[in-house]
C-alpha cells in the first residue's frame, strides 16, 4: 500500500496537516489567511489513496470564523478538478469529520468548487474577443497582479454612451467566496449571448462595468476574506488606500469616473443554506425611490428563478445605522442609486436542495444569468 500524500501546491491551496499516516484518521488543521486570523476556505488533494476509505478531521473547525457555518454542510470533493460533489460530512460543534472512498489515485476537496486565476484569465480572454467588449487594466494588487475591468455595451444601438446607465458587478471581494466569480460568469455568458432579447435590451440602454474578481492575491493564496496586506476589501471603501488596499481604491476611483446607477457586489454566505441579497436601507439618504426599486428587482429576480428568494435574510438595518466602509453603502450614499450584496450559499439552497453537489459552480452560473432579468425590471 502506497504511502498517503496531501498537498497544496496550487492555485488557492490551502491546510495544515496534523496526521496522515492512518487514511482512517487524517488530521487536519484550516489554515487562517495569509496575513489576518480568518479560518475557513481549504484547498488540498489526498494521494495515494485509491480504493481506501478516507476519514478526514478537520480539528479546530470549532475554531474557525464562522462555526455555525459548518451545520448543515459537506465538503466538496472532485477526481478530476472538473466535476466536484459532497461527500459524507458531519460536525460535533469542534471537529468537523468527512469521509469518502476514492476511485483515483488523487482526490481533491475544498470548501466550495474552486474557481482558479487561469479560469479568471479564461474568462477575461473569452470575454474580451466579444465586439460588445472593452478589457481595461485599472492598476495592480498588494502583489502586482492584473486588477481588470470589462466594460461592455452595445456601440450600435443609437443611444449615445452618455445617455447609457452605468451598471457595475464586483465580485470576490472575499476571494473564499468562489461562487461569485462563477456568477459572473453565467452573468457575462448570457450578456453576450446576441439572441438573447434581455441581453440586447439591457445592453441597448446600458454599459456594464464588470470586475469578475477583486480580489486577486487573496484568490491564489487561499484566504478567506483578505488580501495579501490583510484588508477585509469589503471594509475599506470608506477611506481606500493604495498601501492596505489598492483593488478597492482603483475600482472605487473609477466608479467615480463613471457613475453608477446600479452596483451589484456579488458574495457567499457561511451559514444561510438560501440566496438572497443586502440592500442599502441603513444609509443616510436611503428614499423611497430606492426602496420602491428595490421591491421591482426583488419580485422580478423571484419571477425569473426560482432559486432565489427574499425570507431568509440578515433583516432589517435600522435608519442610518448602515456600515458607511461596505461598498453596498458607500455606493448607494454616494450615487444615490439602487445597489445591492448579493449572497449564495456554501451550503445548498434549503427551498431546492441537490444532495449531490449541494450549491454549486454551474447553479451560481445559472443564477448570475438569471439576474439580468431583475436589472432590465429595476432600470
């Protein structure tokens, strides 16, 4: 018998190995983020172990920064890195314990399907060779990566650009987060999908400004909610600085530039198995003008997919109460326009559950397809 091997040298690997000389007691440790104390995202591949029940133990998951996060969850497994499942998985309100019996020689688990800077790079190139498209280099992260903006809209509509409502989709602030970029995947796919009426119409009356990840060094390293100088980027959009966090300030100082009339800042929730999205109701100027488009998006996102729903929730921020360093609220106090976080689950969605794969990549696609119904009805 082959003697066990895990590793994480990859793009977003990521844990501490404990023990893993016994296969049925393979004792690991969530690594926190590279330069903060958040612990959750892990990335790694088990080799050596083809035909062997596996038993993993997550030992200080009780630890990490969302406990509650692992009720009710399973991790996610994958032989081929292409297609990823659940595997058995259970937590004591310490360890967190899965088991699984490979059919390959490596097996690989993560917390949520991975979504790697060469799919980023993909995905920007694929994008891009569309006419609909203009790739922009904005500047570089704490590491020297690329931070890329897609703007994309229709030149031959007749709508002069200045006329055209300015629609922005972040992502990944919190790179863990991987369901985001999915989504803008299938958000993009289908906004460049030339027979598609809603596609044509919104592209007609706007130009979207897309940052598929914003969060690039936070991404390759495997953390969880920062970057490599350690910001929380979804707590810097009050004061941005190009030392702690330059993805923030350089997607902020061309908001600026262009206006927003609609933000959509896409995320993933630890702990609710549903999707649902945060709306700026806590923000100093918050009208009824904008509370009235928000209901139109909400019931047209619900119209249009099923999956989403608006019960399950954080709740209410009471009248000026909102945290002023979310770009939610800095966008909408700034702009005076509809903006909104949207979150999907690590979970499954409790209303349609899929105990094979759970909440996934290709569902977080369908459903960034899916919400440019709810942008037409609110615009």
């Amino acid at each position: 018998m082959s003697s066990l091997h895990i590793s994480t040298a990859f793009d977003s690997g990521s844990i501490d190995v404990v023990s893993c000389a016994d296969p049925r007691d393979i004792q690991l440790h969530i690594r926190k983020d590279s330069a903060a104390e958040f612990a959750q995202w892990f990335h790694f591949s088990v080799q050596g172990a083809a035909g062997q029940q596996l038993v993993l133990r997550f030992l200080n998951a009780g630890q990490c920064a969302y406990p509650k996060g692992w009720e009710g969850y399973s991790v996610m497994a994958s032989h081929d890195r292409q297609h990823w499942f659940r595997i058995d998985t259970e937590f004591d309100g310490q360890v967190m314990t899965a088991r699984v019996r490979p059919e390959t020689g490596c097996i690989y688990f993560a917390y949520f399907e991975p979504y790697s800077w060469e799919q980023h790079l993909d995905m920007l190139g694929s994008a891009s060779a569309s006419p609909l498209v203009t790739q922009e280099h904005l500047g570089l992260t704490v590491q020297g990566r690329d931070m890329t903006l897609l703007h994309v809209t229709d030149g031959d509509s007749g709508t002069p650009l200045a006329e055209k409502k300015n629609v922005w989709v972040i992502a990944r602030q919190h790179p863990g987060e991987t369901m985001a970029e999915w989504f803008v995947e299938g958000l993009l796919e289908r906004l460049l999908d030339t027979a598609d009426s809603v596609s044509r119409t919104l592209l007609q009356q706007c130009i979207f400004h897309v940052v598929p990840n914003m969060n690039p060094d936070g991404a390759v390293l495997g953390n969880l909610r920062t970057n490599a100088a350690g910001a929380n980027l979804n707590r810097e959009w009050l004061e941005p600085s190009m030392e702690r966090s330059p993805e923030v300030y350089l997607v902020r100082q061309k908001m600026l530039d262009t206006g927003v009339d609609l933000c959509l800042d896409v995320h993933g929730d630890e702990v609710l198995p549903y999707n649902f999205v945060v709306g700026s109701e806590g923000t100093k100027d918050y009208s009824p003008r904008i509370a009235d488009r928000e209901s139109v998006f909400k019931a047209a996102w619900m119209a249009s997919c099923p999956d989403f729903q608006d019960e399950k929730n954080y709740g209410q921020v009471a009248p000026g109460a909102a945290n002023p360093t979310l770009a939610t609220n800095w966008i909408a106090q700034q702009f005076g326009c509809l903006a909104f976080t949207i979150e999907m689950p690590f979970k499954d969605n409790a209303n349609l559950p899929d105990p094979l794969v759970g909440w996934n990549g290709e569902r977080s696609r369908r459903l960034g397809a899916s919400v440019l119904q709810a942008v037409l009805a609110a615009l």
